[in-house]
C-alpha cells in the first residue's frame, strides 16, 4: 500500500531527527513543549510553511544556547561584547563561500569587502592538503611528521597533545624515551628549529636530511559575529586566520569595519585586527592564531572617507581616528601617474550643509604633516594631463633608487654616483633599459667598473631621456653555501662557507664559542657528496688532538654544506627518574637526582591537593641488583602537610631511590560544592549550593522562596546531567502537597529545575471532524477542570471522523507524562483525564488493503495527500536541522 510505504518514510525520517536533536544535547520533550507552545506538534505535521520552519528553527537555536550556556555558568565572552543572539551555526567545509545575491553589490562600499565578496578570500577546508607556511602556529591537536634519511633513519608522527607538547617515545636511538618537546604556540618554523636540536641527541644527520612538516591540521570550533553576512558557529581547519573565518561567514555586511576587527581568546585576551595591515604592508605577518572557543567580532565601520580621481584604488575607506590624508592615499594604493597635488579637493559636511575646502598637499609632504579627515569626507585628486619629461631613473641594488633630473651634461657615472653603489652590487655587469623615438625598447649591457674607472672622453657616456639603469646585487649570482657545528657546544651555529678555503676544524669549534664541559673529546664530520646528495662522508676526529697541536691531520680543511657534530660524555647514559602520581596539582614523572626526598619530590609535582590524604602515602620501589631478577617493595608513610609546606626539610622527610614511585591518596568522601538551577515560577530564580546528601525538590524549592501565583506545578520539569540521563518524569503539584510523594527526587549535581507559567488551555490533535473539514493540524481549547479526553472531543473538535480509531486515544501530560484509552471488561473504555496544557492525540485507522481504492465513503486521495505532506513536513525539518549545525 503507498500510504503504508509513506508512513515507513515517516518513521525513518523521524528517527534522524531524534539522532540529530540528541547529537545537540536538547532534551526532546522540552523541544516538544517549546514547539507547542509555537501551536506546532511534532507528532502530528502536515506542510510546514514558510513561517512554521522559521519557528522551529528559532527554537532549536534557543534550546541549544540554554543547553551551551548551562554548561558554563560563568559570564559569556558574548556578553562583553555586546551581542544577545547567536545566528544560525555553519559548518564549513568549501572554500566557495554562497552569499545571497540580495547582499552583493555591483559597487564595494568599503575597500576589503570586495576580496570577500568574490571569493580571493576564502575559507581553508578541513582535511585540506595544503601545506601550512612557515608563520603557521602550532596548536593542540595537530599532527607533525618528522623524517631522518641520514646515517639514522626515521618516518613517525607525532600529535600534539592537550597539553601542548609531542612525546618522543624510546626507540633504538632512543632507549629511555618519553621525552616531552613543548610545541603548541610556536611557529612552524621555530618548532622546526627546535626539534631538530632534539632529534641530533639521538640521529646522526645532516641538516638537508632532516624533515618536518604538517601532516594533518586540527579542527576547531569558533564564533564570528557581528556584521557578518551568516553570523554564528564554524567549525573549521586551523590553517585559517581570521579573514578566512569571515569570508566562511558570508563576508561582511555593508557597514562592516574593516580596521577593528576583535579576536577575543577563550582565555581573556582580546586582540584587535587590521585588514589594511594585512593588505598594505609587503612584510606584515599575521600573528592571530585561531582556537577552540575564540570568538571573532566585526564592528560597525565608523570613520569612512571616499577618495577619487588621479589615484590608483579609487574607493571608500575605513579610517582610524588620528588617521589623514597621508594614510588614505597609502591605503589607496598611492597617486597615480599625473596628480596635481599642490591642492587637493575636498568635499565635507560640516553638520549643516556641504563645504568645499583644499589640502595643501605638496606643503604637506614637505613639512612632513598631515591632514586630518572626518566621516563623510570625499576627497579627489585632479589629474596632470602632460606626459612626465626630463628624467631618467636608476634601479636594482643601490642605495637611492628612483628617478632623477635629466640633462644633456648627465653622463652615466654621474647616474651611478648619484644612485650610490652597495658593497653587494655586481660591478661586471649592468645594463640599460632604452626607449627610442619610435618606442622600440633597446637593452644596452655594460660594465660598472670600466665606467666608474674610466677617464677623459670614456667618462662621458651620455644617457638619453628616460633611461632606465639596472644593477643586479651580488648574492644574485651564487650559491648559499653553509657549514654547521652542533652538538655539546656553546653556540651551535650555520655559517657561510669561507670561499677561500682556509677554514678548519679548531676554527669551526671556536666559532661555536668552544667545547662545553661535558663535551667528550671526539667528533663527527659528516662531508656530503655534492653531485650525489645521498651519498655521504663520516670522519672520525679526535678533539684533544687537535687542541694540543692545531697542525694534526684531524684539523682538516672545511667544505661546502660540511656538518661537525661534537659527542657529549653522558651521551650514551640512561635517565634516571621518579614518578609521582595522585592527589598532587602536576602529576608525571620527575629527573632523580642525588640526595633527592619525598618532600622534592612533592614540590617538583605542584605540592599536594587541597584533597590530598598525606596520612596514606605510598612509595613503590624496585629492587636491582645485578644479573637476578627485580622485586617491589611498599612503603606506607605518613607526612604533615604543613611541615612540607617549610623551607627547611622536616625531620620526617624520607631519601628517594631512582625508580620510585610516589602515590599521594586523595581524602576519601572529599568533594566541593555541588550546584543545581532553579529557573521559571518560582519567587527567587537561580543557582543553589546542596547543603545536604538528602537535599529534595521539596526542599530546594523551599529555598527559592516557593512557587509564585503563575507557577503551573504540573508541568514542571527535571533534567540530570548525571549518567546523561535527561529529563525525569515529575510531578511537582504532588510533591508540594505531600513531601514523602516518591517524586520529591533527590537533587544531584548539576541538576536543573524548571517550572513553568500557568497554561488554561488543552490542544487536540487527530483525525476529529472538525479539524479534517477545516484542514486544520489542531485545535486549542479551554480547560474544563474534572473532564476526560472523550469531552474535549465531543465538545469542541465535532467528534470522531470515520477514520479515527476511538481505542487510540492519548494524552500528553505538560511533565512528560503519556497515558492512553484503557479498556475495562464489561464498564467499557476509560478515557484518560485531562490537566491544563496536556494534548490529545487520537489515532487513526490502518487502510483497510481489501477495500476498493475507488470506494466514494473514503475519500483516499485526502488520506494519501495528508500522508504525502506528513513525510515532507518531516522530511523538510529534517533537512533543516542537519543544517542548523
């Protein structure tokens, strides 16, 4: 039968829904009765307008803030900003970013929003292969892949790890492992850096041979508010910065700044953000790294000043208060050819009518000051119709580039002095760049040492208008050859190779500040093959040797890329530790060290616990003698707190060996406050602290100062986070009548309490006749105190239609509560009572399968279309809840 398919959808469809509502953390039956008191019922949809989907979307947003902000008692970072609503969550995975085309203008109103706008700024996906670059900050989370293809070999990943270090696990390089490298909120680079000063403790390799990079970038969740297009929740890679973040929000609105964009962290700190920074300086590097929990704010854009004529980004720019006339024409990409700029034109409102004034701009630059503009202010800069005449220009490594004043006397070394050679530019070779008459472009090669030392007639090489010289630097031209000593030396360093050749061994160490103390008297050098890179020298070299007598063998000259690694003595010892675990504020494991006691061992883990019991302290230590076997041994023991807590040691202070292990217990039955919520009808709403193991809903109630004339008891309801076990079946009217009723639960942490507004109305909902002939999903009712459901039937919605099942009659009870028909031998049916704000709910008859579909006492194509428009009602919200997310 169709209509037995379409109900299968049906139940399909709303098993989704249940999935996607409990992945949210809303509890359903409060979803239920905040949709019903919309005059929506879950139950029973059929076509969801327009008007009905923008309901229920406001409502889930609702819930799901209640349900966020429950979690986090304290003040909102949303609150310090000013924001009291949070917009529709977006997950973004494209780098496409959908505006409406109601939000995009032929014409940008604020220069930054263009790049927004049509797509140059966008969002960075999540799983995308794009590698990170080198200013990329490390986070918690992220995945660093390191490889070694030297003497040593090694391919591993490594996870940065919530406490925002890598471990090092034992390896055969490594034996003793476990060693922590703090990683999260360094630089790419810098971490680059880092670890491959770790890893040279236990790998031999050059630096060429060792690797590091980003394997996979960490997810994270954010907020982006303001005057975004699609203000709300992201969750994104965190290869994004804050312009991909916005440019994931639908860009800015029309007023969005552009100048005081504020990253505000999860840990307090607030920073401001420049887009005109990012789009204005050659050298400017981001140092906003995004996070879980930051929260980005685009502001109203306050100052705006439109510039035109003879520049080069004719458009409206954001300015900040002190900025003038000098920064709006840096931030409009500078004058353009031909500005006439002795005055500029400015038109400016002064708060009655429009006034004309002129800039001295050319004074201005001279005098090295400014101008200052106002919101509103329309600068234009008129155009010198003239072709430029009578320069020529010099270029490339020199000390002023630029054009300067041509004559027929200005030869070629005139131009060089003025330009003023660097110790770095080639003098072998140059050239001109020439223009002739009929536009042909000529290049002219020649040398600047022959015409810096030439003289008589050579000197005068005469330059023609417009030429252009070019000086290419030095460093152009060469390789970057480097050498490296590291290992237990002063100052590891990398430096230039000497082209000379009269670089050694003993130089190179006393270029790294000398051996350390503990440095062992022989070396590596490892010599690469320069035509097979993977081909590599090891030379054995004996320090000592060379320092007694700097003429040796050992002290060998220094080659391209050469890599000299000093051993350290204790290089091969193995790490001694003690672990100390438990009721202590840093629990890990801690460097024996001789004479070392329980109490050093306690301050190096933070000291003890406001919990810790120091009555019932273990210490388990193993037992090594060589070539048996090892045994462990328990030692109970018992320290005052505030003897530990002394500068000098306590008399009971007990000696550590290595491989201890230190467990603190913690104070059994200790706990801190345990809190619930009170909110609704009641006289002072709020957060309680339990004050006993036994505290009530009777007794909490009795706290809040009791219900107020507007509570409606009935239909209250209890939530538990404990053992996520949602909302409990309550009766709170019972409970305030009789204490001992066995819905007066025992509160427990993080309970949460709500009691509603009265409600005097009762819903019916089902195949009843009144409700089939006006097309009409339900009807709202008066309530008639001591009626059954059966009344309200009869009584407001015409009876049953032919379609209804009079056996199936439910009622939905405010407190979650479901009771049904019942059936009684020989007295007939009982039909449920009925409280103020409770449902009625009749059934409706299965299709009978035998009967003629063209039967005319059913009306088959009103049952089909009802059930065609319940599945796409259902299957409408569906679809809008999977993309609230």
């Amino acid at each position: 039968c169709v209509v037995t398919s379409i109900d299968g959808q049906i139940a399909s469809y709303e098993e989704q829904i249940r999935l996607e509502i409990i992945k949210r953390g809303i509890d359903e039956n409060a979803l239920r009765l905040a949709l019903i008191d919309e005059g929506i019922d879950l139950d029973n949809l059929s076509d969801l307008d327009a008007e009905d989907i923008d309901k229920i979307r406001i409502v889930i947003q609702e819930l799901q803030l209640g349900q966020e902000r429950q979690i986090d008692l304290s003040d909102s970072i949303m609150d310090s900003i000013g924001i009291d609503t949070i917009g529709s969550p977006v997950v973004s995975d494209t780098i496409g970013v959908e505006i409406s085309d109601t939000t995009v203008t032929e014409s940008y109103a604020i220069y930054g929003h263009q790049l927004f706008r049509n797509g140059q700024i966008s969002l960075i996906p999540t799983g995308s292969t794009y590698a990170p670059q080198e200013d990329y900050i490390i986070g918690r989370g992220d995945e660093i892949s390191v490889g070694i293809y030297g003497a040593s070999r090694l391919d591993e990943t490594y996870v940065v790890g919530g406490d925002g270090a890598i471990r090092i696990y034992p390896s055969p390089n490594n034996p003793t492992g476990n060693v922590r490298v703090f990683v999260a909120g360094l630089s790419l680079r810098t971490v680059r850096e880092k670890l491959q000063k770790t890893f040279s403790r236990y790998y031999r390799f050059l630096p060429p041979q060792f690797t590091l990079s980003v394997s996979a970038v960490r997810t994270i969740r954010i907020q982006v508010m303001g005057e975004v297009n699609q203000p709300g929740e992201l969750v994104i890679s965190g290869l994004n910065g804050i312009p991909n973040a916005i440019a994931g929000a639908g860009g800015f609105t029309d007023i969005g700044g552009v100048r005081k964009i504020k990253l505000n962290k999860r840990n307090g700190q607030t920073l401001s953000f420049d887009l005109y920074e990012l789009l204005t300086q050659d050298q400017y590097v981001p140092s906003f790294s995004l996070d879980n929990g930051d929260v980005i704010y685009v502001p109203a854009a306050q100052e705006l000043v439109s510039i035109d004529g003879a520049i080069r980004r004719p458009q409206v720019y954001e300015l900040l208060p002190g900025e003038g006339i000098i920064e709006l024409i840096k931030y409009a990409g500078g004058l353009d050819r031909g500005a006439f700029l002795p005055a500029i034109d400015l038109s400016r409102f002064d708060g009655v009518r429009r006034i004309y004034r002129q800039i001295p701009y050319a004074q201005l630059v001279k005098e090295r000051s400014n101008f200052s503009l106002q919101n509103g202010d329309e600068v234009f800069i008129d155009q010198i119709d003239e072709e430029l005449e009578d320069y020529v220009r010099i270029i490339g490594e020199v000390e002023n580039e630029g054009s300067f004043e041509w004559s027929d006397e200005l030869t070629l070394r005139d131009l060089l002095n003025l330009g003023g050679l660097k110790r770095t530019s080639r003098y072998d070779k140059a050239i001109i760049n020439r223009i002739d008459e009929n536009g042909r472009a000529t290049v002219i090669p020649f040398s600047v040492n022959e015409i810096m030392n030439a003289s008589g007639s050579d000197v005068a090489l005469k330059l023609q208008e417009r030429d252009e010289i070019v000086i290419w630097p030095l460093e152009r031209f060469s390789d970057n050859k480097e050498v490296v000593v590291n290992g237990s030396v002063r100052e590891p360093v990398s430096i230039p190779f000497d082209e000379r050749g009269s670089l050694r061994v003993a130089d190179l160490i006393e270029i790294a500040g000398g051996r350390t103390a503990t440095a062992a008297p022989h070396a590596h050098l490892y010599r690469l093959d320069l035509f097979n890179p993977q081909q590599f020298e090891y030379i054995r070299l004996d320090l000592d040797q060379i320092t007694r007598d700097p003429k040796v063998a050992d002290n060998i000259l220094i080659e391209p890329y050469d890599s000299l690694y000093v051993f350290q003595k204790d290089e091969y010892l193995e790490d001694v530790t003690i672990k100390v675990q438990g009721a202590v504020r840093n629990p890990g494991s801690f460097a024996f060290g001789s004479g070392m006691t329980l109490r050093d061992a306690v301050i190096l883990a933070g000291g003890f616990k406001l919990s810790s019991a120091t009555n019932n302290i273990e210490i388990s230590r193993v037992v090594i003698k060589d070539n048996e076997p090892t045994r462990t041994i328990i030692n109970k023991v018992s320290v005052d707190r505030d003897a530990f807590k002394n500068i000098a040691t306590p008399a009971e202070d007990i000696a550590l060996e290595p491989y201890d292990n230190i467990f603190v217990r913690y104070v059994p039955q200790f706990e801190l406050q345990q809190n619930v919520i009170v909110t609704g009808e009641v006289v002072l709403p709020g957060e309680y602290s339990l004050i006993a193991n036994n505290e009530t809903v009777y007794d909490i109630i009795e706290r809040a100062g009791g219900l107020t004339e507007e509570a409606f008891p009935g239909a209250a309801v209890l939530q538990r986070k404990e053992d996520d076990l949602g909302q409990l079946v309550m009766r709170l009217d019972e409970v305030m009548d009789d204490p001992s009723s066995r819905f007066n639960y025992v509160l427990k942490n993080a309970d949460s309490l709500y009691i509603p507004k009265r409600r005097d109305y009762v819903l019916i909902q089902g195949p009843a006749e009144y409700l089939l002939q006006n097309n009409l999903k339900q009807t709202v009712t008066p309530y008639h105190a001591g009626k059954d459901a059966l009344f309200y039937i009869d009584e407001y919605a015409g009876g049953f239609a032919s379609v209804a099942r009079t056996d199936r009659i439910f009622v939905k009870y405010p407190n979650g509560e479901l009771k049904k028909t019942e059936k009684r031998f020989l007295l007939g049916k009982k039909h449920p009572d009925v409280v103020p704000g409770a449902i009625i709910q009749i059934g409706t008859k299965p299709p009978d399968p035998n009967k003629n579909r063209d039967d005319e006492n059913v009306n088959w194509t009103k049952v089909l279309g009802d059930s065609v428009a319940q599945a796409m009602s259902i299957l409408t919200l569906l679809v809008l809840v999977q993309r609230l997310d």
